[in-house]
C-alpha cells in the first residue's frame, strides 16, 4: 500500500511538473479577461473628449488586465474540487492537477502585485483600490461566499465583474462619475441572464456540484422568467446613455437593435425553447455586450 501511495504521489508530482505557459495563460481566463478590458477601454475613451495618454492607456490596460486575471487563477484554485466534477470544467489546470494550487497562487499573488504597482505608479490611486476592490469582489466574495450560499449569487457577485467601465473611466479622471456608473448599471444587468442561460444548459453539471445556481433552487422556468425580466430592464436602462446625452443617435439604434436581439432569444427560451437555445443564448450575450461597447465607442468618435 505505501509503495503504491509513493506511485501516486509520483505520478501527481510530475503532472504538476509537466504545467507549460499554456496552463498558467488558461488560469487567466483570457477569454472573459479581453471582454471586461474591452469595457475598460471603452470607459477610458468616453471619459475624455482627447486622445488618451498613451501611458495612463498602456499602464491602465495592463494593470486592469492583471488584476482581473489574478481573480480569475484565485477563482480557478477555489473552485478545483468543484471544477473537477463538472464537465466544462474538469480539465481546467488546477482541477486536472496540472498546476498546484500553491503555484496558482503565486502566479496569482505575482501578476496582482505586477498590476497594482502598474495602476498605483502611473495611472492613480483611486482606480489603483478600486480594482483590487473588485479582485477581492469576485475572488472571495463571490467565489468562496456567494457562490455557495444563495441562488442570487451571480447577481450580487456580478458588481465585482461589471467595475472595468468605471475603473477605465476613474484611470482617465482620477474621479468617479455618473457615466462611468451607467457603464457599470448595463454590464451588472446583462450578467445574471447571461450567465443564467449558461446555469440552465449546465444544470446537471451545477447539481452534481451542489452549487445554488437558480435552475436547481428554484427551476428552470422560473430562471427563464428571470431571464426575461433582466432582459427588459437592461432594454430600459440600455436607453439612459441617449436621455442623458452620454450617447447619440447611432448608440441609441444600435443598442436597440442588441437588446431587441437579446430579448427575441430571451422569450424563444422561455416560449420556444429547443435543446440549443440556452446556449445559443448565451452565447449571443456575449457578443451582445462586446458589439455594444463598440458601439459606444464608434458613437464616441463619430458622433451623428
């Protein structure tokens, strides 16, 4: 028996050993790390009627963008017992055994430190605290709390991933501001039926997880009820950059346009569903949110 402990330990030591760059550019979720930056970009750019300073812009990214990975390697090794179990998640580098969850956290606590100073030195103290805010948000609040302890979780904890407007915003400023808010307001009311529509294709997998998603506490047709229902507020509240003069015409057809979309595949998921749809729901909000700060951006520049 203990030689055959010894094999094991061996054999685990050397799928750790074996981690390339690969494995620790994963753990950043790079995917979800380029569309919260994209939001950041987009706050910088409308906070100011200029050309941003080049430093502030490469200095703001890169800080912004380290600290979000950072959460995000934090999230991984939290989450590596659950990952492990779920199907989508299984073969994520920490829950594989790839990379140790002491060395996801050095890398974690390393690209932190590197974005910190980044943000601290050369863009300013306040977007500085407010994005290691949102590190401690996502990776603790919401990871080790929130996930496990109510079905409202991606709603309370989606505050931490909605912050990137704001921060681009306050990196450019050096002060919080109504607009940057408003950003916040959108990408905080598209998260819970993005992710929801995921929670209901995944169901299976959230319940073998025993995580609290909303399709296994309280159903899957309450959760497209819900779904719904945050899809017309973000309809609404995707009108309020035009009231307040924050946007022009071009934001206003084209964010009406998006929501519409966003909100035909809302309903075809409640009323008309088929295998595909919450996924193919999901998969469009994500296009949805990134299309619609372009948007935003190409209204900035070339206002009608």
């Amino acid at each position: 028996m203990g030689r055959t402990a010894s094999i094991t330990t061996k054999k685990a030591s050397v799928t750790v050993n074996t981690a390339s760059w690969r494995d620790y550019y994963e753990l950043t979720k790079p995917r979800v790390v380029m569309l919260l930056l994209l939001t950041a970009l987009v706050g910088m750019c409308l906070a100011t009627e200029t050309w941003i300073d080049p430093i502030i812009l490469v200095a703001g990214m890169f800080g912004i963008g380290m600290l979000s990975s950072a959460a995000a390697v934090i999230n991984h090794v939290v989450d590596h017992k659950i990952d492990s179990v779920m199907a989508r998640t299984f073969n994520r580098p920490v829950a594989k055994g790839r990379v140790s969850p002491k060395r996801a956290l050095i890398f974690a606590f390393t690209i932190a430190t590197l974005g910190f100073i980044s943000l601290a030195v050369f863009v300013n103290m306040l977007t500085a605290w407010l994005t290691l805010l949102s590190l401690v948000g996502y990776a603790v609040i919401y990871t080790m709390y929130l996930k496990r302890a109510t079905p409202q979780n991606i709603v309370i904890g989606g505050l931490a991933g909605a912050a990137p407007p704001l921060l681009g915003w306050t990196a450019v400023t050096g002060e919080i501001h109504a607009y940057g808010l408003l950003l916040v307001l959108i990408v905080f009311t598209w998260t819970p039926p993005h992710f929801w529509a995921l929670a209901i294709h995944r169901e299976k997998d959230y319940a073998k997880a025993e995580i609290p998603m909303l399709p296994n506490t309280h159903g899957v047709e309450f959760t497209k009820t819900c779904i719904v229902l945050y899809t017309v507020l973000l309809c609404l509240i995707g009108v309020l950059p035009y009231l307040t003069g924050m946007s022009g015409i071009t934001y206003l057809i084209g964010s009406t346009l998006l929501n519409g979309y966003f909100l035909y595949m809302a309903l075809k998921l409640k009323y008309n569903p088929t295998e595909e749809t919450a996924m193919a729901t999901f998969k469009f909000s994500i296009l949805h949110l990134m299309v619609l700060f372009l948007v935003l951006l190409v209204d900035h520049y070339l206002p009608i």
